[in-house]
C-alpha cells in the first residue's frame, strides 16, 4: 500500500499488497502494484510467477466495485491540520475502544510510550505534539504525507528518523481494520513504540536498507517489516506473549484475536520471515514471536541483505491462507 499499496496506504512499505502476500510491488516508474507471490525454488521463476499473478489480481480487480479513496488533510501555513467534528468522534471511538483492550494485551514499552505521549482523547493529536515527545527520547519526529506514497520516499523518511503519517482517519465501515494506514494507526500503533530505543533502530535500519536495496529484495524486506513493526508478538511463553505490532494495536478486532491462541505462534526466524506469504485485507493466521523487545537489536545486527538473498533463491513457503476463487 504506491504505498505499497500497506503500509501507509501509500501502500507503504508494508501494509498494502491488495490480497494475497506481499509485500508491495513496485513497477519501473516507481509505483506500487498488487501481487501473489507463490511458492518456487529459484527467484527466476518466483518473479515470473509474481508478474503473472498481478496480471491476473489487475484484470479481476477492473470488475470489482471501487471504494471510495481516502485523501489526507494538508497543514497549513503554521502547520495546523483541520479535522471535522465526525473525524475527531472516529478518533475519540477508537481511543476508548482501546483503553479498555490494550493494559493487558500490549508489552510494557508501548504502553509507557502511550503514557509519554498523553495522547487526547477528544480531538486528533496535531503531529507537532508527538514529535515534542518522540524528540526527546530517540530523536525521531513524523512527516505528514498524502495517502499515497512511493517506496523510495517511505525508505528515504525512516533512514531520516522521520516516520510517514498519512493524515486522514478511517470511516466507520472500516473501523475494525483497515488497509491503508490512517493516522489512527501511525499514531496509536507505532509512535509509543518509536519512544524505545530498539523499535527507533530498527526503523531506521530498516528505512537505510531500503533505500539501497533493489526492487526484487524491497519485496522481501516487505515481510520483515510486516512481520515485526505491523504484526509482531513478544514473548514465547503464552503467559508472556504481548503485542508490540502497530496493525494489531491499532486494529480492535485484531487485538483481542492476535492472543487468542487461534493463530499460529511461530518463533522468530529472519530466513523464515523473509518467506512466509502474507494478506493485508485479512486478519493474520500466522504472527512471529520475538523472546523481548531488545531482539530488535539482534535483527538490526544481522546480515539481513544476506538472508534476504537466500530467501528470495529459495522462493516463498505455500501461503497458510486460502487463495480467492478468481486468482
């Protein structure tokens, strides 16, 4: 969601690849596609394969009844954004749905980063009031951005410790889970997170690795950032398990689903990640596991490109969801 399209309906690096798997494709003018990936054992036949399938997703999407876009706000000259009264009831509905789910189902540095934050309740935070937080604490700040935007621009903004928020929120037929990324789940999802060290680093890295990375392996690294920053868990041990993912957290449905223990729980492995299909218009079957938020560091120090090399010779495992009918 070209933002990948989520992740940020720009279909930013993460979050959009409009049914089946991942990770975001981006064409040669620098824009976003829809695509199904499928399980091959070597990359050559695994991009054809992906090229065939979007072709296929593009055809079936042209008879399908189009939703109405969703546009964000623009600032204006001091860099205040105007919401509408039913805008600001959405954000106080979903903030109060949430109070009541997230205490005992987020790990501990999100719900202190929530506390620095003081985030109101009323009305949508203006972004200028999160970046005095996350400021002070890892040197983060937030970029606001249309709804739209390109994978290099995604990366370029997270190598700069700058996080893309698209601002615009959700309408009430997509108040349980949404696609594209509102401000809603940049705000609430990830900034309390960007407050911790590790979480901050990681982005970063990720945002720097990005910039660098050819197109086949942006795909890949789709999965890394799906699996982690939008639907990562913590802690193996069930007692223990938390949400630190910005999907879930942002997502009320998938908040009370994501500890269920109707999911599968897979320990975390990058190779593992880095071949494991994903939806963005479902809600996951399959979440990963980090032993503690710290782990982020451990991922940060590793050859990721390395991995993402040996995924992408190896091809994707077969998908744990079911295909559509018309793919």
């Amino acid at each position: 969601m070209d933002r990948l399209s989520h992740t940020r309906s720009y279909q930013r690096a993460v979050s959009n690849t409009h049914k089946n798997d991942l990770g975001k494709k981006q064409a040669a003018d620098g824009s976003i596609t829809d695509s199904t990936d499928t399980n091959t054992t070597n990359s050559s036949a695994h991009l054809a394969a992906s090229r065939l399938e979007a072709s296929r997703l593009e055809a079936s999407h042209l008879e399908a009844p189009q939703k109405q876009p969703y546009v964000s706000h623009q600032p204006d000259s001091d860099g205040h954004i105007a919401y509408s009264d039913d805008e600001h009831l959405m954000w106080q509905t979903l903030l109060e749905r949430q109070a009541k789910q997230i205490p005992n189902r987020a790990c501990s540095a999100y719900l202190d980063g929530l506390t620095k934050l003081q985030l109101p309740i009323t009305q949508i935070p203006q972004l200028a009031t999160i970046d005095d937080v996350l400021q002070a604490t890892t040197g983060w700040q937030t970029a606001a951005v249309p709804a739209l935007i390109s994978f290099g621009k995604f990366f370029k903004l997270l190598s700069q410790r700058r996080f893309p928020v698209a601002t615009f929120i959700r309408r009430m037929d997509d108040m349980d889970y949404i696609e594209e990324p509102d401000i809603f789940h940049e705000i609430v999802g990830h900034c309390p997170l960007l407050t911790h060290p590790a979480f901050a680093a990681f982005n970063e890295t990720y945002g720097k690795l990005g910039l660098n990375a050819s197109k086949e392996e942006r795909w890949f690294l789709a999965r890394l950032y799906w699996f982690t920053i939008e639907f990562g868990l913590v802690g193996h041990a069930p007692k223990d398990r938390k949400i630190y993912g910005g999907g879930i957290l942002s997502s009320p449905s998938e908040t009370l689903y994501a500890l269920s223990d109707t999911p599968e729980y897979r320990a975390f492995d990058l190779l593992d990640v880095l071949r494991t299909p994903y939806r963005i218009d479902h809600i996951q079957p399959i979440y990963y596991v980090i032993d503690e938020l710290d782990t982020l560091f451990d991922i940060v120090d590793s050859d990721i490109m390395g991995v993402v090399k040996q995924a992408m010779s190896l091809g994707l495992f077969e998908p744990s969801y079911a295909m559509d009918a018309n793919c």
